[in-house]
C-alpha cells in the first residue's frame, strides 16, 4: 500500500507541474534611499507592502482556469490557494500597521490603514506617480512582487499534495512567522561541506561577527566529516553555533519509505557529536514532509522548521547582487523570518557578508539561534 501511494503521488506531480516561475529578482539600485536608519527601513517597508498588496488583490481576480494558465499548472488546489492568501493579507495588515509607526518621522509611503478594508482599499489605489521621487522603482518593483506572488501561489496551488514550505501541517511546525516584528534568524542549509570548504569559512565568519546561526546538516556527511578528521574537529567547527538536522541524505522525506530512520539515525549521530550545539530541530529537504507525520516529530521531540527567505544561493541562476537584493526585498515585506542559505553555495561567502552590510543601518535584530519558541499544548 506504502508503494501503491508513493507511486501515485509520483503520477500526480508529473500530471500537475510545469516548469517552475521565474525567480523574483529586483535590481535595488531602482530605490533612491539608503537603508540607513530604522526609519528609511520603514519607509522602503510600507513601500514594499503597499506593491505586494496591490499584486495580490489583482490575482484575486483569476478564475481557477486563469490561476492554471498563469501558474503553468494542469491543477491548481483553489481552498488552499484561498488559505495562503488570507495569511498573506493577515501579515500584510500586521506589517503595514508596525510600518506605519514611524510615519511622523518620515511620511513617505504612508496611508491612511486601520483594518484589513482599508488595507484593502489602499492596495486598491497604490500607484507611483511619473514624477515621484520614487518613480524608477516602480515598474522593476512591480515585476519583482509579481514574480514572487507567483512563486508563492504555485507552491500554494500544490498544497498539500506537494509538501513546501508555504503552510504548515500543524501547529508544531515553526515558520519563523513566530518572531517579533524586525527580528530575524540565519540558517544553513545542507552541511557540513568537505574540510575547508563552505561551512568552515561560514561558522568562522559568524564568530567574527559574534553572530550565531543554525547549521542544519546531513546525518552522512556528518559521518563523512568525523571520518576524515575528528569529533574534536566537528566541536570546533561548530563552536558558539547550533546544529539541526535536515536527514541522513539531502532527499525528500514525503515519499522515502526510510524516512523515519532517516531522521533518527541523523539526531542520534548529531546529538552524540555535538552534544552542546545541537538543537532539536528538523529542516526537511525542499519543504517535503508527510502530512501525517507531527506525531512522530512529536514523539521524537524534535520540531520541523521551515523558513521564510529564500537566499535561492544554491539555485546557480542568480548573482551576489540578486541574492541580496532579493532578500532584503523580502526583509522589507515580510519584516521578520528565517533567512535560509546552503553551506556549498559558490555564492554564500559574498552574499552573507553583502546581505549584512546592506542592512547593518536598520538596526535590525538578528535573533539567538537557541531561541525556539515554546511548543504548543
């Protein structure tokens, strides 16, 4: 029966995907201000989700059919396209009014929003005029949320046939939507690399910063790792960071009729090496978990954690620059989250460092990687 399933998810996601949308880039350049001070934080923030609410009001306009065509999909899960899109307008309303806190001090981007209809409203209306200050922003800030409305509303449109990132299966589950308003997480992703490679130069640059992070690594390049050198060397690696675990392989573990081992054998081993880092979070491979699988999480204490920004690093189709332009995009729209990059990325070492430097005015909060949130009774 185990089989028979997996076989038949296997058909479903041949039948219903196409290509994947293309990624949300922006050039940020287009936004005359520097993020110098909290205050030009907020104001290219209300900015960002004033243009990101105008794009998904007109979304609600596509039937089922137009959803299909604009996605590429052969089948789109309309309840759960509806689900995302009432948290999207929840946090929208939430971020817009932390937003506006700071509108006495600087006015731009600053609209009249009390509740969701006037939130509502004002995407309704939000247009740059041809002589604004901000005018070169527009058009590339109009693409930039409409491809990643896209991004998002595919991933919806799967739910929950094709697990991901963009909803939760139960309430155990982090979605780093727990932290406070301007607080952010740094994740890791697919570790730990070969000696001297990408996850030496990261824990090193995060100890220089006196920054912590979560390093989420593979039960068998652990294994790999501790073979070549020694348990001694993996608690210098990691010293001051926290270690989760993402599985023994870097493989979906919805479908894998090992999964469960999969994720035992690589707590066990993590828990042993490194008794002092590790935390008891669970990074699935792309977003994918089994619906039903809370009580074994649960059971095994451990909590899946998912993440909020993309870095999209490992994808190979996008520069230093865009990589961080993404991102801090998506800090301003989203205000608070899990920034998630990949140890072996070719393009980690610049980005992080970048990300940071574009930031480090804004006097943003990025969080103590042992902060995990109380799990729910």
């Amino acid at each position: 029966m185990r089989k028979f399933l997996a076989v038949c998810a296997c058909l479903f996601w041949v039948q219903a995907h196409a290509a994947l949308p293309p990624l949300a880039t922006i050039d940020r350049s287009s936004w005359p201000e520097r993020l110098e001070s909290p205050d030009l934080f907020d104001v290219a923030s209300r900015a960002e989700i004033l243009g990101f609410a105008h794009e998904l009001l007109l979304s609600e306009d596509l039937d089922e059919e137009g959803l299909k065509r604009r996605l590429g999909l052969r089948y789109v899960n309309v309840p759960s396209l509806n689900l995302v899109r009432h948290r999207l307008w929840t946090r929208l309303l939430e971020n817009y009014l932390n937003a506006q806190k700071s509108c006495p001090q600087d006015a731009s981007f600053c609209v009249l929003v009390e509740d969701m209809d006037m939130l509502r409203a004002r995407a309704a209306e939000f247009k740059i005029a041809d002589d604004s200050f901000y005018a070169k922003w527009a058009e590339p800030s109009a693409a930039f949320h409409e491809r990643y409305l896209n991004e998002l509303l595919y991933q919806a449109a799967l739910f929950p046939q094709t697990s991901s990132e963009i909803a939760r299966y139960n309430s155990d589950e982090l979605s780093g939507d727990e932290m406070a308003d301007r607080t952010f997480q740094l994740n890791f992703d697919g570790g730990p690399t070969g000696a001297d490679g990408g996850t030496d130069w990261l824990t090193d640059f995060m100890r220089q910063q006196k920054m912590n992070a979560t390093f989420f690594v593979l039960g068998k390049s652990l294994q790999e790792r501790l073979e070549a050198e020694s348990a001694t060397a993996l608690e210098s690696l990691y010293r001051l960071q926290c270690v989760g675990i993402q599985g023994w392989e870097y493989r979906s573990h919805s479908q894998w009729l090992d999964w469960q081992s999969s994720v035992q054998r690589s707590a066990a081993l993590t828990q042993r090496l490194l008794p002092d880092n590790y935390i008891p979070l669970f990074r699935p491979p792309y977003g994918h978990r089994r619906a039903d699988s809370g009580q074994f999480f649960r059971d095994q204490n451990l909590r899946v954690s998912l993440w909020t920004l993309d870095a999209q690093d490992a994808s190979g189709r996008l520069s230093v620059e865009q990589i961080s332009d993404r991102l801090i995009s998506l800090m301003l729209l989203w205000r608070r989250g899990t920034v998630v990059f990949h140890d072996a990325s070719a393009r980690v070492q610049s980005a992080v460092p970048l990300l940071l430097a574009n930031t480090a005015l804004s006097e943003l909060v990025w969080d103590d990687c042992h902060n995990i949130p109380e799990r729910p009774e």
